[in-house]
C-alpha cells in the first residue's frame, strides 16, 4: 500500500503526536516521520520531523519490515539496509542512510571509511502546523552494490561479501524569502488580527459586563435608600 505525499503538501493542522507519511519513488516504498521538535524560522513556528532509527531496523527488532525482505523473509538484509533489487529491474542494489546511518554494525564493519552523522545524513521535514506548508525537506539516499563471490569468474572469486558504496544523493528544498514574506503577509498577518478582534471584543465584553453590575449595585442601593426614609420630615 502507498502511503504519503511527495513532502511538499501535507494536511493543516499538524499535531506533534501524528506521523507524517511520504513517499519515496527513489526507493519505491513510503515511509513516515515523527516529531523531534519545535524551533522558530524568522519568527515561524515549526515544527521538525524525521524518519525514526526503527523505519531501517531488522526484522527482529521491527517484524513490520519483513514485507521488504524480497522474494523471502530468507533474504532478509540487515538493519539499515532496503533491498532494491525488485524496483530497480533485477540489479543487486541496496539502499540506505547515508554514511550506514543507523544500520546494523555488521554492516559498518564491511566497510571502512563511513562516519554517520544524525544532522547530515538523516531525512527530515519541516512544517508550519497550522497550515501543514513544508518550508524545509532533506531527503537522503545511499545508493550500494550487494557484493559477493563469484567462484565461476576467477578474479572475483574471493571478492567479499559487503554492502559497496556508490554514492549518497541529498535533495533538499527550502523556502525562500519571497515565500516567507508572503507567508507573513497571508497567514501570520490576518491570523494576529483575527486575535486582536478576538481579544479585543472578550475585553469590550467583560468591560460591559462591569459597567451592568456596577449599575445594578448602584440602583439597589438607591432602592433601599428610598425605602428608609421616614414618609414625614420634622416635628409636630
């Protein structure tokens, strides 16, 4: 089943406890974020999400990834790693986080040379809550080669067993100037007036509602001044 959106629209009114789902045509699957948390951007709420280290995770540790482990669960990769082989015409391609960010150690161990790092090589998604509006998106990918023996080609016959790096891609969008300007203007501007209004007429409101019991007390107690004073006045 597909899931998500390409990143750049998403539903208004995003909640931190919500999880947003996005899809990867890169690596043919969908896949969600959660919250990690809030910052402001020129004076912008909003709000970070990422794709959690349990996305990536072996079966073992998440059983909902074994419907990635193609064509048996018997070809199950280690955590980190998505087998691509099925959307990429057969050929032995396997994705991951850049550097192997959050892939098993038997993978690390494969290869030497890899320095993850959570800031830049994990995949993220700012939004704005109120209107769901993507204002930053880091999408990365580790493109490898599933390396193996070959006994029947006399030189690769004890090539070992790992996960070759190829390259990482990082397609990263951010909004401009322009846009938070105009984000300013449409959404912010409005939105502080609308609460000016709002707070203005509950004040207008609760003054009134002084004004009336003051009046209220003022006319009682003329009342009862009127019903203490003696009919006649002086003596006879």
């Amino acid at each position: 089943m597909l899931n998500g959106t390409d990143g750049s629209l998403n539903p208004p009114f995003v909640k931190k406890d919500q999880k947003l789902w996005l899809f990867s045509s890169d690596i043919c699957r969908s896949a969600y974020l959660i919250y990690d948390k809030e910052y402001k951007y020129q004076n912008i709420k909003l709000y970070r999400f990422v794709v959690p280290p349990e996305l990536y995770a072996n079966v073992s540790m998440n059983p909902d990834n074994a419907g990635f482990c193609t064509p048996t669960i018997a070809n199950c990769l280690p955590g980190g790693l998505l087998n691509g082989s099925s959307c990429q015409q057969g050929a032995p391609v396997v994705f991951s986080l850049p550097h192997f960010l959050y892939a098993d150690q038997v993978v690390h161990d494969m290869v030497g040379g890899m320095n993850p790092s959570k800031e830049e090589h994990q995949i993220l998604f700012d939004a704005e809550p109120l209107t769901g509006a993507s204002f930053f998106v880091d999408k990365r990918v580790q493109i490898n080669i599933d390396t193996k023996p070959y006994p029947e080609i006399s030189f690769l016959k004890d090539f070992p067993k790992s996960f070759f790096p190829i390259l990482w891609l990082n397609e990263s969008a951010s909004a401009t100037d322009k846009v938070v300007h105009d984000f300013k203007h449409q959404v912010q501007t409005p939105q502080t007036a609308a609460t000016a209004v709002e707070y203005g007429l509950l004040s207008i409101g609760v003054l009134l509602v002084i004004v009336m019991i003051f009046v209220l007390i003022r006319r009682r107690q003329e009342k009862t001044t009127d019903e203490t004073k003696p009919l006649l006045s002086g003596t006879t």
